[in-house]
C-alpha cells in the first residue's frame, strides 16, 4: 500500500490516514545504526565518553535508592562503593598527562579482577549531574543492578549498565521512526552521524535524551497531522513530561505538531499544548522535590583557560534581563564563534571531544544529510508550515545557548562556555524536515544509505583505533599535525 500524499497548507488540510510502510533500505539504515552503537558500547574504554564518570556515579547512586545527592564539604554526591569509584580513580582516569595515550586489554583483566582489593565504601562527587531527575538514569542504571545481580565484578556491571542504556536508546529511536507520520528518512540521516551512535552506545544520559527528543517530536507530528486517537493522546501526555525532565530546553520541540495555518477550536493543538504545560509542571515539580539548588561546579575558560566557577543562575540572570540586547550580541557573537566547533562535533568527535574523523569524513557527512533532505518528507506543506518549524528548531537552539549561559558560564561572561554540538540532535531531525521536499529526488535514497554507512564505518576504525592501537592525546582536543594530506584521510592521532 502507498503513501497517500496529502496537502497540509491552504484549503486543502485533511488528515493523514497513515504513515508510509518502512521500506528495504530504511530497514538497512537503521540495523546499520543498530550495530554502529553496539560496537561502540563494546570498544569504547571506560569513561570516554564526555562526563561518563559522574553519569556512572548518579546511574549507580540510583541502584542504591538515592534519588538525591547530599553536600559534603564542597562536594556533592553520595557514597559509593569503593570497588566502584576506583574504575574511574584508578584503572581508567580522565585526567592524564598531555602525552599519547593508548589502551590494553590488560587493564580491562586487570581492573576485572580488582575488587576484592578495594573494600568499602567512599564519598563520590558529581556536581555536574547532580540535579538532572533520576529518569535520565533509569536505563542505565538498571543495567548496572542487572550486573550486580548477576554477580559481575564492577567493571562487569559498567559494561551491563552501558549495554542497557544502549538499548533503550536504540528502542527510543524505533519507536520514534515508527510514529513518524512523515519526514522518517531526516531522522534516520540525524541518527545515522557517529555522535548519535557513540553517545547512545555509552552511560551517558544522551541516549535517553535525544531518544525522548525524537519521540516527542514523533508523537506530537503524528497528534497533529493524523488525529488524537486515545492512544496517540496518552502517548503525548505522558511523553510531555518525561521529555521535559530529560531537559526542559528540548519541550518545546512539541510544538512542531501545530498547524499553520490553524483551525479554531482545533483539539489537536490544545492536546500538544497541555502535553507541553504537563512537561512544565513535572519539571518544576522535580525541582522543588529536588531543592531546586544549582550545584556550582568549576570550569576551564576557553577563552582565557584559567579554572574558573560557573555563575549563579539567579546572578547570571540578573545580568542578562539588565541588558537583553548586549546578551543578544553574546549570543551571536558565541554562535558564530563556535559554528565550526558545533559543526565537527555533532558529526563525531570521540573520547572527550579528543578525536577528530578524517577531514574527508565531514563533508561526507554534509553529503549524508543533504541525501536525507532530498529523499523526501511524503508530504506536500505550505510554507507556513514550514517557517513554523524553522522557528522552532531556532527557538530550541537558543534556549540550549541560553541555558549553558546561565548554568554552566562564568558571570558575566561575554561568552558562552560549556555548549557541545550533541546538544542539537533532538532539533536536527526537524530541520531537516522542514527543509525537505515531498517527493524524493532520484537516487537520493540510495546516496544517503552509501554516505551513512560509509561514515559509520570510517567512525568505528577511527575508535578502534585511536583507543586501542595508536593511542591519542587529550591535552587540547587537537591533535598535532604536519600535513593536510594526512588529516584528509586519518584520524586526528595519526595527525
């Protein structure tokens, strides 16, 4: 059965009756994905993944009962397992020296084995995550009470607890691609990018976070353009807020699902804003449950390099509501500054954003997206419809600057500090859309299969081996090199 294009602008704005069947090559895309973030659950060593260490900590915080942290002296966390904390603190440390780095499988026996040295418990700090709700942690840390249970030692367990994760990751962007009304290959092409893989095969809470992210955007597009069936109703209203305690900046992607122009007493969009006014209520809600404390943690200036603490949210506000135009001009100014930067990290930038694909790799990737456009959405809109989704998608990306601003920035900063390209997953897949035809151009399916698939794979070597076989260095991010045909066609260490 085909896909009945349906016109969604001007007079003609009947409901979708269905979404398109999957096709053979949509199948493929997504077992590609699939087996890219397996992989990387399994070769990526121990805490590189950015801030896998405290994602590790408030995951495992959880398989204890703690909901919420305590301070201990300028610390913020709880008590941990010694046997537990020592993978980081010991076996696999993040903060080394500024010299090549390469892993053996030795540490993994090493560390494997190592528990019964290490008896009791300590405090483990973890400001940085110390106030996300446990929801982002279910997964994960499910896996790692699966590994418990199974009788792993503690490394066992973090790799049960990334494996997991993984899953629900994975399970997310499923259900995601199955309630799109339309516009499924934009999504596929967003999580076709190694960072997608990579985060997701991790214990970092990205894969609850960009899952949430795709599926509330699912959801709400399929409340709007094919009715408010109950289940599709239940489905909005308890997305809502789980996507709201996933990060609040990201609710707003609901809003996708409004039709422009709009019907009167249209139902549809009332359910999309309730949903929406559900995910405010949970987010406050947990705040308040919560302490609604702002854990202050220090940061490295990137433009001075000094350590230096991120601002009091309330102070930092206070600066920016005195003078909303000077803060525009930081915003901007930051956005232009940082474009490159977003732009190479949301295609893939492994370990602590260390290491760089090949060069060739990233227009690769443009290719890859540009393929995604062009295969179509399935559906005719207006442009309304479509500058709609253009606001949207920019609304969602300022609040993410705005928010690093005012919780992970010096103050008073004329900067903004702390902002990855990762970050902007969950509004990638709506761009897309909104930029993308109804009907595919030929040959673009096929293109963004080539593409994506070549870039996994180029992806996965470029982890193998700068972990495993040549070693890399985390100093600066950027590698030393001596040649652009070597950065072309090599990953950063090999620079």
């Amino acid at each position: 059965m085909r896909n009945e294009r349906t016109q969604f602008g001007g007079r003609a704005r009947a409901d979708m009756l269905f979404a398109a069947p999957w096709s053979v090559p949509e199948k493929l895309l997504l077992a590609a994905i699939v087996a890219a973030t397996l992989f990387f659950a399994a070769v990526t060593p121990p805490f590189q993944a950015p801030d896998e260490n405290q994602h590790y900590m408030k995951a495992l915080s959880l398989t204890q009962g703690d909901l919420l942290t305590r301070q201990q002296d300028d610390a913020i966390g709880t008590d941990l397992p010694r046997a537990a904390l020592a993978i980081h603190a010991v076996d696999f440390p993040t903060d080394v020296p500024a010299t090549p780095r390469r892993f053996a499988p030795d540490q993994l026996t090493n560390s494997w084995s190592a528990d019964d040295k290490r008896p009791g418990t300590a405090f483990a700090d973890f400001p940085n995550v110390a106030s996300y709700a446990p929801s982002l942690y279910a997964p994960g840390a499910a896996g790692l009470a699966l590994g418990q249970s199974l009788g792993l030692p503690a490394l066992g367990a973090f790799y049960t607890g990334r494996l997991v994760n993984a899953l629900a990751g994975i399970i997310l962007l499923i259900a995601a691609l199955r309630l799109l009304p339309f516009g499924r290959n934009a999504l596929l092409a967003t999580a076709l990018l190694p960072t997608f893989a990579y985060q997701t095969g991790s214990l970092s809470p990205d894969a609850v976070i960009n899952g949430f992210g795709f599926l509330g955007l699912a959801i709400a597009l399929r409340v709007g353009f094919m009715g408010a069936a109950p289940a599709r109703t239940a489905a909005l209203l308890v997305t809502g807020p789980l996507l709201a305690l996933c990060k609040g900046v990201y609710l707003p992607l609901m809003a996708a699902g409004l039709r422009w122009p709009q019907t009167r007493g249209d139902m549809r969009s009332w359910l999309i804003l309730g949903a929406m006014a559900f995910g405010v209520f949970a987010f406050i809600g947990w705040m308040h449950y919560s302490g609604g404390s702002q854990a202050l943690y220090h940061i490295q200036s990137r433009r001075t390099g000094e350590t230096m603490m991120t601002a009091p949210l309330r102070d930092q506000l206070a600066i920016v509501l005195a003078d909303p135009v000077a803060y525009a001009h930081i915003l901007l100014s930051s956005v232009i500054e940082r474009a490159p930067v977003y732009a190479l990290q949301i295609v893939g930038r492994f370990g602590w954003n260390a290491i760089l694909l090949p060069l060739l790799a990233y227009p690769l990737a443009a290719l890859m997206l540009g393929a995604g456009v062009a295969s179509g959405s399935g559906a005719r809109f207006g442009i309304a419809q479509r500058l709609w989704w253009l606001v949207v998608a920019a609304g969602v990306a300022l609040l993410i600057e705005t928010a690093m601003y005012l919780t992970g920035t010096p103050l008073g900063a004329d900067y903004v500090q702390g902002t990855q390209g990762r970050y902007f997953l969950p509004v990638l897949p709506l761009l897309l859309l909104a930029l993308s035809p109804a009907d595919p151009v030929r040959g673009a399916q096929r293109l963004l299969g080539i593409t994506g698939i070549a870039l996994l794979l180029i992806a996965a070597v470029t982890v193998f081996d700068s972990f495993w076989v040549h070693g890399f260095i985390t100093s600066d991010g950027m590698p030393p090199h001596d040649g652009i045909a070597r950065a072309l066609l090599l990953p950063s260490p090999r620079w």
